[in-house]
C-alpha cells in the first residue's frame, strides 16, 4: 500500500468524526469557523496564516463547541488561541499556555505584553513548563497543541509527565489535538532542535503510553524531502505535516 493510500484509508476510517466540509479541505469551512477567522481583532499577519491547510484541518478534528473549556499549550502569540477563544464564546475559556523559557527568549510573549493585544475576556494566560501545567482534573473538553510537540525533547521537560499530566486534565471523552512537522522515518526526536521536526510514530507511542486512543489524523504532503530546517526558505509554510487527534475514553481502564 502506498502512503496516499494509507492517509486515504485514515481518512475514511474516521469519516464519522471528521467533518464532510474538512474531508476536502478547500471545501468552505463552516459559519461558525468563517467567523472564527473573521473575526476584526485578528491581525494581517494571523489572517495570512489561514490559507494553511493545517488550520482547518486541526479545527476540524479540534471539534470547538460554544462552552467549551480548551487548553493551548505552547500558544506563543496566540494564532490558534484566538480561532479558538471565537469557537468557545462568552460561556467558554481558553488557558494560552507559554512556557518560561520562550518568554525569556521572545519578551513579546510575556503574558503583560500578550494582553495589549489580545482582549478577549474568555482568554486566560498560564505561564509555566510544558510538563508543570496545575490545571485542575479534567478541567478541559479539548487541549491543542500546534507545532510545538517537537519542542519538548529537550533535557529539563519531561514528556512522560506532561502527556500524563494532559491526560489527567482532559475530560473523560474529551480531544487532544496534535499538529507537526514530519521528520524522516526512523529519526525519532534526532531532527527536534536542528530542523524542528519529529516522527509522527514517536509522537503517537508517547501520547498512547499515556493512556490516550488514537481516534483520527490527518497528513498534509508537499512534496517535502523532510530533511531540512522547517524555517529554510525552501520549505517554510510548505513543509509535510501531520495532525492527530487522541480521545480520553470514558470507560475507566482496569485499575484506573
């Protein structure tokens, strides 16, 4: 089987979860998306990041309902968290995580410079590490991560506590949704730092180990050969992608 099949066959093995409009995603995404993305307090900047076949894809798997309770973790300058902050609406919230360390590096993240220019009332900042987030037990409907997984391979985070942490902050059937850049098969986390990159089968060992179900994905390919930096001029915006998402069942496992 090729890989066009084999997306193919992911594809359809999740139609029942994955919206008709994103099955095709130059299909027209639906009011309540078109809103989301008109919304007047986006940036020219955000606005051109739309056209990203990787936005509706997360969304559409993302399944953001009025009054949902969501986690974005590893916001940066809130592209996603805003999309989301419109999808959840006044009687929903939206936490936009940034670690320490990224603030440190971009000043502009910090939390004091975030809220000038994003004033959204159902917007709450954590700062804090990737795998120290205190959010309360299933605290969330969804939790987002949008290529920043690759970011975490590093010394002082711990991936295993931060996928059981998610877990233990999701709701009993409730959606983590994973976006990245696809490395080569067989590099695991090697490409992380150098080229921003990681294996998708490495991804989906370590949320599973977790205690998360693999409900449905979705690949982007452009003609990518994965073997450089996602920032080379080459590739920027046009890298191959993967997007996954994982549920939190709710039937207790044995013992749990």
């Amino acid at each position: 089987m090729t890989r066009h099949q084999i997306v193919s066959a992911t594809i359809l093995l999740f139609v029942g979860i994955f919206p008709a409009w994103a099955q095709n995603l130059g299909n027209t995404p639906p009011a309540d998306v078109r809103a989301a993305l008109d919304a007047p307090d986006r940036d020219a900047v955000a606005r051109m990041r739309d056209q990203d076949r990787e936005t509706l894809a997360v969304l559409a798997l993302a399944r953001i309902a009025p009054g949902a309770t969501v986690l974005d973790v590893g916001s940066g300058s809130g592209y996603m968290a805003m999309i989301l902050s419109s999808l959840a609406g006044p009687s929903g919230r939206v936490d936009m995580h940034n670690s320490p360390n990224w603030i440190d590096q971009l000043p502009g993240l910090d939390p004091e410079n975030l809220k000038r220019r994003i004033r959204r009332p159902n917007i709450r900042f954590i700062t804090t590490e990737f795998d120290a987030i205190d959010s309360a037990d299933a605290e969330y409907d969804v939790i987002v991560m949008a290529q920043v997984y690759h970011d975490t391979p590093i010394g002082y985070i711990n991936r295993r506590k931060m996928n059981e942490n998610l877990f233990r902050m999701l709701k009993p059937g409730g959606r983590l949704v994973i976006s990245d850049h696809h490395a080569l098969k067989g590099r695991g986390i090697s490409d992380c730092v150098k080229f921003h990159r990681i294996e998708r089968s490495t991804v989906v060992e370590e949320v599973l180990q977790a205690g998360f179900l693999l409900e449905g994905s979705e690949d982007i390919e452009m003609a990518d050969k994965r073997n450089v930096s996602v920032f080379n001029p080459a590739v920027r915006g046009k890298t191959d992608r993967f997007i996954l998402m994982f549920t939190k069942s709710k039937i207790p496992t044995q013992g749990g």
